[in-house]
C-alpha cells in the first residue's frame, strides 16, 4: 500500500475513534442530565448526538423518552413514530403503548384507539406485563374519551403573570383572601428554561385578591422559606390554626418527602413540628396533606408509596387525634390504581373526593376525578369531565366558596418553547344565577310577593270607553296601556301650556319620571306576575287575586265608581286573552280542571284619591295631564289568596334511570340522580332506604319552590354478576305518589 494511502487510512480510523469518544461523552452527559430531571439540556446533548448517529434506534428511544418527560407531547408523538417505524416492538415493548400515549395527550384520540388496541394485540402473549395492562385499559379509556368529548370552548380563567410565570405552578388552598401556591420561579429558571441557579428549589407563595377580585404580585412564604429543601404542597387545617405541608430532600432528582405541620396565628407560621410516624413512614414519600371535616371530625387525606400501596402513590387517610398524631391511616382502595393517584381535596358540602390519576378514564395526562363517600364507603372514580380536563396534565383541584382552582400545563399557558412544558393555575366560577324568595306553605295561605304586591296598573284619563256609565268593557288592561304610551309626548306638552319655563319643566321632568318609574313598571311588573300565578294553576292550586280601582276626582263620584268597575273589567279581560287564552280554562266554571283563577274587588273611585289633587275641569295640566293626577287613576293588585292541590305531586326528574357502563364484579359503582320541585312551595323529600345494594345519600331534604337536590348513589356490586338493576323511590311529605330510580348495569 502506498505511503500516502497508509496516512490516510490511520488518520480515518483516528478520527474515528475520536469522534466515537465525543459521542459517546454527549450522550452520557444528556444521560446524567436526564437521571437529574434536567430535560431542557438533555434534550439538547441528545440532538447533538442524533447529529452525529440519526440511525440509531437507542438514540431516537432517549430523544422520545426526553420529550415526553419534558411534556412536549408533538415532538415526543413524532419520534416514538420513528423508533416503533424501526423496530415494530421487537426492541422496546412499550413503543406503540407510548406512541398512543403522546397521541392522546395531543388530542388525537381515534388514531390513539387505533394504537393502543394495535399494541395490546403484539402484547397478547404477555398478558401479566403492565405494558399489556395498560394498552388494554388505555382501549377502555380512549373509547370513554370519544363518548364523552365535546366541542365546547375551555371557559376556565388564566391567571395573569402576577401568579403564574413561564416555570411551573401549583394551587394548594385560599386563606386571608391570599391563593396560597407553589411553583419553580424565576430564580430557578431563566426565560429561555435554562437552569442558571444552584438552589433548584420548590418554594410556596401566596398571591392577595384586591377588592376588584384581581391578584396582586405574588411574594414567597419567608416564614416557611428553607433553602436546603424543596417545600410546598400547603394547606389548612379546617379551623385554620395550623398549616400542613411537605418537605423534600432531593439526591439527584430523586425525592423523599415528609409531611410537617405548622401553627398559624396572626397570619404568622410559627411553630413547625413534624407528624408522627404513622404518617411519615421511613424510606417512604409522604406528602400532598389535606385536611378536612367529614362528619365532625377531622381526617387527614394524603399520597405516600408507604407499604400496602397498589402501586406508586395512593391516596391515603387518617382520623386525626390532635393535629399532629393520627390513627392508623387507611388505603383509599376503591380509588387506587398501579400508577400515581395525587392532590386528593374533600369538598365537605357534596361528600366528595377529588383527585387526579392517570389510570382511571380520562382525557389525557393526569384527570381529576372525584369519588362519593356515602356512610365510610369510598365510590369507584368518576370523571370531573371537561373543561376540568383536557388531554394534557390537570391536577391540584379545589375549591374555596364557589370559586374552582386547578393547575394544568394544557395549551394556552405561559411557555417560552415547548407549549406544553409547565403547568399554570386556572380558576372556575359559576355565573350568578338570580333567585327570587318564597315564603313557606300553608294549606291556605295569603301571599305577599314582597318584590312585586302590590302591582300598581295606570290609565289615561276616563279610560276605558270614555263618557259613559258602563261598569265593564270590552278593552284589556293591554290595549289601554298601549294608547296611554302613544299619548306620552301629547301629556308632555299638555302639562306645560301656560307655564313659565322653570315651572313647566318641573312639570314635565316630574312626568317624564311617572311615565317611567310608575306606568311602564306597572306592565312590566304584571308579565311577571302572570308567570307566578300560571305557575301555581298548572300545579293544581286555585288562586283568588284582590283588586282595587281607583280615580282621579274629576268627574262626579257616581261616575268614577263605575270607571274604576271598567278598569278592573279591562284586567280581568286581560286574563282571559294573554297568551292566546292560556288561562281561560282557569277562569271557566265549566271547565274540568281543578285549578280555578277568580278575582275578588273593590271599587274606590274617588274615595281613596289625594283630595289635594285639582278636580278643576279648567285648569286640565293639573286635573287631567299632570303627574299628580295620573298616579290616581289606577288599580292595584294588592294581594292573592292562594289554596294549593295536595294531589298533584310536586317533584321531577330529567332522568329516572342511570345506565352504568359495564364493571367487574365487586366495583362500587357512582352515580346521581336529580330532583326539582315543580311546585310553588317548599317540600321535604322521603328517600326510601330499603335496598341492600345501594347507599343513598342525599342532598337538600327541603327544597324551595323550583330548587333542585342531588341524590347520589353508591352500588355494591359484591357477590353479584349479569344484568344488574336495583331502584329506591322517593316521596314527598304530605303529598300522593312518588318516584322511582334505577341504576342498571352488566357485571363481568
């Protein structure tokens, strides 16, 4: 071989050796950093590395299991689709399982089916491998997520920058009108995520609401402020005098955490104590401590990997004896699963738990779900449903008054390069729903409508049917109402003829506000209470409504008492004509329904008018045209008399059957059903507890007229298999019938 050749042959294989050197120093340093959590610079040494050896299938395995620990779940989807392209299983048993992973945490979920069923078929032969276990339940899961996806915009609220920031953030609890929380913050993290501080550390803040509802800048908890050790996850207690939270030391990423508590007072954390060791087990994770009152007593809810968990972190609980020593906890087993069950809150109003879990049906990541606890029986896991959840991570739920906190790294958050990286606080409310009082019920009740009795109708002057003695007419309070409106502008400038310029814009200003305030509130005011009372007839009830008419005292007494006759007649007519004559067959003495409408009234005319009031015929922007004689001329709906129909029953529900989907055997199932009373009076239910498979537990026993109540159901499946279906019925006090439920299933 040439002398030049044998130069260039030992060059190559120098340089060979040398670049296999480099590599192999890229990849083990992106290795180091991935065993320490850092998956930013990780995944930076990785892609030099795949600069170098694009064909490597361990490489695109690290690169794809790098994006998914740091989130980035397109990136992740793309390149677990070029490992599993590559080696169809044959090398990592779990390529297709995560590959339909990414797919649904990214939405695409009919493509993700497809994976997750195409994996459990290649791992059909490895049927005690949780890879199958998994694909087999992400089948069960992603054909849940397809039932029960909507197209509905995510109405949860962003909390600005004064909150969250583009690391990471964690809602614990709200206390001092301050959203207590925990997060990674700038002094970990730089804008581009580059790690550039030593101290790595998790650390509580708290952020205080403004009398505007907006969040000031947060600030850290320098009470609790510890810089050798991660801390956060805080809560109350339920009287709020001590403060619950974890601590963890961390030896290269990997945790172990305890729980501490500490006193609060004068909004001061002061003295810290650690819990006993029935709660911070040795060599075990305890942490995410929740407090809450079930029953009058304090329990102590929490996740730990201590022995006896089913897999990862479980839920646990625990009767508290003073705060800081507590029974032996108990696992939550209706709820665990093989993977992490996490941020459990005990929502004391509606007896529930909630948590999140990445096991049980769920949209992506991490789901909240919540279970019913009837009578120290935890329910089996039902979704919180969207816009709770989303394909990506949602966790930390809770809620403070009616106000919901959650934390999710779903798209939409604050993100620097991978839009999914950290999860941000969100928060919920209800719209306020507007609710008028109803007084209690008695068999025979006069009734005040205290917003609207009594109902003050005007009229211009002499109408209806002008210049006669008729005491009724063929016109309707309506019609009247309708030419008073048209003659608006004509009583303005009536009411100033031969006025000075300040005393006819008195006049008028004063007329204008009549008009306004006064008659146009009376017909506004009577709509509504056409409603109330078509209520109460459909209900069966027989109302009488009083009337009284009045006059301004123009014309003689005799006369003014048939007008005010009249003007009754026009809103009797009323009655029978509105709404294309619903209430005829309620005014018809003939008719077959029990509900009757009658009217009882008393004619004034002039008697009850103001006698300062000019009655001077003359003079007619006083006696006719001005304010003060219009607010004479009117009737009054003063009161209703009221006398209800026990036999109608009074209560309804959308649906009376509940078809569970099908479960093991031995599950304890979760459902609700709920109830409205229809009527116009309060109520008080009657549950019928005599079925041995079912632990009712109800909501309001007493409801107010058009107020609902949520039963909700535990079944116990135990010893039973097939078509199941088992009822309860539900009756109300002092009324005839009921109603009966049904919860059906099929059990394997």
């Amino acid at each position: 071989m040439p002398r030049l050749y044998l130069i260039v042959f030992f060059i190559a294989i120098c340089f060979a050796g040398s670049s296999q050197n480099k590599l192999k120093k890229i990849i083990s340093f992106a290795d180091e950093q991935y065993e320490q959590g850092d998956y930013y610079y990780a995944l930076d040494y990785y892609k030099q590395a795949l600069e170098q050896d694009s064909n490597s299938i361990e490489l695109l395995w690290k690169y794809a299991e790098t994006q998914k620990a740091y989130k980035n779940y397109v990136e992740a989807e793309n390149y677990y689709g070029k490992v599993y392209a590559r080696e169809q299983t044959t090398i990592y048993e779990n390529s297709l399982l995560n590959l339909g992973l990414m797919q649904k945490q990214n939405g695409n979920y009919k493509q993700a089916l497809k994976t997750f069923k195409l994996s459990a078929k290649k791992l059909e032969g490895k049927r005690a491998s949780w890879f199958y276990k998994k694909s087999v339940r992400e089948v069960e899961s992603t054909k849940w997520v397809l039932e029960n996806k909507t197209e509905d915009l995510d109405s949860l609220i962003h909390l600005p920058l004064t909150v969250n920031s583009y690391n990471a953030e964690f809602p614990h609890d709200f206390k001092d009108n301050r959203l207590v929380f925990s997060s990674l913050k700038a002094d970990s993290l730089s804008n581009k995520e580059e790690v550039y501080s030593k101290s790595y550390r998790n650390k509580i803040y708290y952020s205080e609401r403004d009398s505007l509802g907006k969040f000031k800048d947060y600030k850290v908890n320098e009470d609790l402020l510890n810089n050798e050790n991660n801390y956060g996850n805080g809560s109350f207690s339920s009287d709020g005098t001590k403060f619950y939270y974890s601590t963890c030391n961390d030896n290269g990423f990997s945790y172990t955490c305890k729980i501490l508590v500490t006193s609060y007072i004068d909004g001061k954390f002061q003295v810290i104590d650690t819990l006993g060791s029935s709660i911070n087990q040795n060599g075990k994770n305890s942490t995410m401590p929740r407090i809450a009152k079930i029953d009058g007593l304090d329990y102590l809810f929490f996740c730990s990997n201590r022995r006896g968990s089913v897999g990862g972190l479980d839920i646990w609980v625990a009767q508290s004896i003073d705060g800081i020593q507590f029974k032996e906890p108990r696992n939550i087993s209706t709820i665990n699963t093989f993977e992490n069950e996490i941020s459990p809150w005990y929502d004391s109003n509606e007896n529930k738990l909630f948590f999140s879990s990445t096991w049980h049906d769920g949209f992506g990541g991490q789901d909240v779900h919540y279970s019913d606890y009837v009578d120290g029986v935890f329910s089996s896991p039902m979704n919180a449903l969207e816009p709770i959840n989303s394909p990506a991570n949602d966790m930390y739920y809770f809620k403070h008054d009616d106000t919901t906190y959650l934390a999710s790294n779903r798209l939409g958050g604050y993100y620097s390069k991978n839009p999914t990286c950290c999860s941000d606080i969100y928060m919920d409310y209800p719209e306020i729903e507007v609710v008028t009082e109803t007084t209690e019920d008695t068999i025979e009740i006069t009734e005040i409508i205290t917003k609207i009795l009594p109902i003050t109708l005007y009229f211009r002057n002499d109408e209806p049917d002008a210049s006669t003695m008729k005491t009724s007419t063929k016109q309707n309070y309506f019609d009247t109402y309708k030419l008073y409106v048209d003659r608006y502008n004509y009583y303005k400038t009536e009411v100033a003829k031969g006025l000075g310029q300040d005393d006819s814009r008195k006049l008028v200003n004063e007329l204008v506000d009549f008009f306004s305030n006064q008659v146009d509130k009376g017909i506004s005011d009577l709509e509504l209470f056409k409603t109330m009372i078509l209520d109460e007839l459909r209900t069966g009830s027989e109302v009488s409504i009083f009337i009284r008419g009045f006059a301004s005292p123009v014309a003689n007494t005799a006369y003014n008492i048939n007008l005010t006759k009249r003007r009754i007649s026009s809103l009797i007519n009323y009655f029978k004509e509105v709404d294309e004559g619903v209430f005829k067959k309620y005014l018809d003495d003939a008719s077959l329904v029990k509900a009757k409408l009658s009217f009882a009234y008393a004619p004034f005319g002039e008697y009850a008018a103001d006698q300062n009031t000019s009655d001077d015929v003359v003079i007619q922007n006083e006696s006719v045209f001005s304010k003060a004689a219009g607010i004479e001329r009117k009737i009054e709906i003063e009161s209703m008399t009221i006398k209800r129909n026990k036999t109608v029953f009074p209560l309804e529900s959308e649906y009376l059957v509940q078809n569970l989907k099908e479960s093991k055997s031995g599950d304890i199932l979760s459902t609700s059903f709920v109830v409205k009373n229809t009527s116009n009076t309060k109520i008080k239910l009657d549950i019928k507890q005599d079925n041995k498979f079912l632990k009712i537990k109800e909501g309001d026993t007493e409801l107010l007229p058009n107020k609902t109540s949520t039963i909700r159901v535990l079944f116990d499946t135990k010893n039973l298999t097939g078509h199941q279906s088992q009822s309860f019925k539900v009756s109300v006090e002092g009324y005839e019938g009921q109603l009966t439920f049904f919860v059906n299933t099929e059990l394997k």
